[in-house]
C-alpha cells in the first residue's frame, strides 16, 4: 500500500465523521485552548496503529505535538500511558474517534495474534491471516498480524496461485486440473491447493506443488492426512480453528494455521483519551 492509498484511507475516514464540521466541539471549545491529553491502554496487549495515528493527525492538525511512548509492536499493559498529544482541544476532539478507531482496531488484531502466538510458540506452527479483511483496510491489518508476531498469507489474488473447491466448476478430474496448473506456471508463482479430504489430498502430493491446504479437517485426520505429505510440501489448516481447539491443531505438526477471524472480527481493543 502506498503512501498516497493510506493518505487516501485517512481521508476518507475523515471525510465520512465530517471530522471538520464538529459542531459540539467549535459550541463548547475556545478555539485557542490548548490542551494536553493521554491516550491510555485500558488492558493487555500489543499496541498497532501509531504510525497511521501520527499520519492522521499530521493532516488534521499538524501543530498537534506528539510524543509517543510505546510503538507499533510493543506490549502494553491496563494503564500505560500510550501516546500525549498537546495542541488546539478542538483538534484534539475531532480526531477523537478517527484515531481511537484505527488504534482500537489494528490493536485488537495484532494483540489477538500474539496470544494465538504464544498459545502455540512451542509447537512452531506459523499462525496466519487470510484475505478476509475489511475492505481498504487490508494492508494495515496484515501489518497488524505480523506486528503480533503473526504470518501473511497472498495480499491479493496476484500474488500466488490459490486452488479452492470453487475452482472446481467444470468436469475436469480435479488430479488434471492441477497437472494442468502446474504445467501453465510459467512465472513460478507458489501453488496452493485446498483438498477437503484424504482421497483428494493422494492425487496430488506426487505433483510439484508448494503448499496443501486441509480444509476443516478434524485434528485426528490432519494429523493421518500429514503422514501423507512429503516434506517438501507446506502444510497449512483452515476451517472451524479457533482459541479453544487451536493447540489440538498445533500439536499435529502442521506448518501453518490460518484463520480469518483474526482480520474479519476480531475483538476492538480498548483505549482512553485522558485529559
């Protein structure tokens, strides 16, 4: 994402909070007031969002001093002091929400990967997100992942070739079309295929492929199905994982474990701004 494209994100968060028609603020707020506030963590996590907070503020209010004291990517605890701003209170006050939304939220993801993270650290399975992000946001949310301590899977459709039950519209023997796949490759690109079961999963682990995605296998039959794999192959688990059975798929061996949820509905993660 470039700079231009997340100048553009803030804009049009902005834009949609008409952060510069805020009535309540210009009524009750001397223009010349100058105050000094703290952004305060309200619990347990990793911090992700400052660098895009500074970006906003710079185009609201860029006499708005700002000293930060925890970066994106540091653990923070119920009470630590995050970032002061000192500058116009009515700046301050019409970019309440807009910076609160982008902290609470990239927050809530990257401190959620860092749990999932440490829950299976000793297992050495990569926990990743997939391509169910929030529209626009998905850059800084993959971010947010890694932040955490956390994988990207392919940003976009480009990136690598995806092979998924959906794919499987015509009546090609699905052993084909992958034999297919793979000879028209001719950029190399990684090749990822979703099998749904063991029968599936035998037609291809002979095939030059990088990746196999066992999809809502049971932790008992990935740990049979991985058995199957050559080492030369990744192996990555998708389908119904979540914090309360992820250390059963862990334990199998798997290399991977991806999960949506981490960028599609994550819980927000909790901030104050204290006058």
């Amino acid at each position: 994402m470039s700079e231009k494209q997340i100048k553009q994100l803030i804009n049009l968060s902005i834009q949609e909070d008409k952060v510069y028609q805020d009535i309540t603020s210009k009524l009750t707020i001397p223009n010349h007031l100058v105050a000094s506030v703290n952004i305060v963590s309200k619990g347990t996590g990793v911090v992700f969002g400052v660098d895009i907070l500074k970006k906003i503020l710079k185009i609201l209010d860029k006499k708005i001093k700002i000293k930060v004291f925890k970066s994106d990517g540091k653990i923070i605890k119920r009470g630590n002091k995050i970032i002061n701003l000192k500058g116009k209170g009515q700046s301050i006050l019409k970019s309440e929400r807009t910076i609160l939304n982008f902290l609470g939220h990239l927050s809530g993801v990257a401190s959620e990967t860092r749990k999932l993270v440490n829950q299976t650290k000793k297992y050495k399975t990569k926990i990743c997100c997939t391509r169910k992000t929030l529209p626009g946001m998905r850059y800084l949310q993959k971010q947010a992942v890694k932040a955490g301590g956390g994988y990207n899977n392919r940003y976009n459709l480009e990136q690598e070739i995806f092979i998924k039950d959906n794919h499987h519209l015509d009546k090609i023997k699905f052993r084909d079309k992958i034999i297919r796949v793979v000879k028209k490759n001719k950029n190399k690109k990684i090749i990822n295929v979703e099998v749904d079961n063991t029968n599936q999963l035998k037609q291809i682990i002979d095939l030059k492929i990088q990746r196999i995605l066992l999809d809502n296998f049971s932790p008992k039959n990935l740990k049979k199905a991985l058995k199957l794999i050559p080492n030369s192959i990744q192996t990555e688990a998708s389908g119904n994982i979540n914090p309360k059975n992820i250390i059963q798929y862990a334990k199998t061996g798997v290399n991977r474990i991806s999960l949506g949820y981490l960028t599609h509905s994550v819980k927000n993660f909790d901030f104050s701004l204290e006058f």
